[in-house]
C-alpha cells in the first residue's frame, strides 16, 4: 500500500511543480519545491480521491519528505 501511496505522491507532486517524476522520490523534500498551503491542499484532495479516505491537511503538511508523506498515509489506510 505505501508503495502506490508514493506512487501517486510523486505522481500529482509532478503536476503541482512540473517536475519530471524521474526527478523524484521518497527522499524528496516537501521544502526543496517551495511549496504553497494550496499546494498541500491539491495533494491532500487528490490523495484523497485516489484511496477514498481523509487525509487531514495540517497533519499531511507536517511530512518533511514524500517517504515520509507516504508512510502517514499508508497508516491512515490500515485504520
């Protein structure tokens, strides 16, 4: 499950920054792409659309890096 979790992290975080996918990973940092509070909120929505689960926004924003992103959320899914 974390592992399609990232998946589509990186997926939409390609979107958002126009970034190749090949360009990241779970080590990424959220702080390395400059990110906005709407930017966090289009990955929360779209993480929640894609697994049909809540994902809380300021819990989500406080992930330092994609794996870490992915591990909350892949959590979040087991409950």
């Amino acid at each position: 499950m974390r592992e399609d979790v990232l998946k589509k992290i990186i997926e939409k975080a390609s979107k958002i920054w126009n970034v190749a996918e090949a360009e990241l990973s779970e080590e990424t940092a959220f702080a390395s792409l400059n990110p906005k509070s709407v930017h966090y909120s289009q990955m929360t929505t779209y993480l929640e659309d894609e697994f049909d689960a809540e994902v809380p926004y300021l819990n989500f924003k406080r992930c330092k890096t994609f794996g870490e992103a992915a591990d909350y959320v892949a959590e979040l899914l087991d409950e």
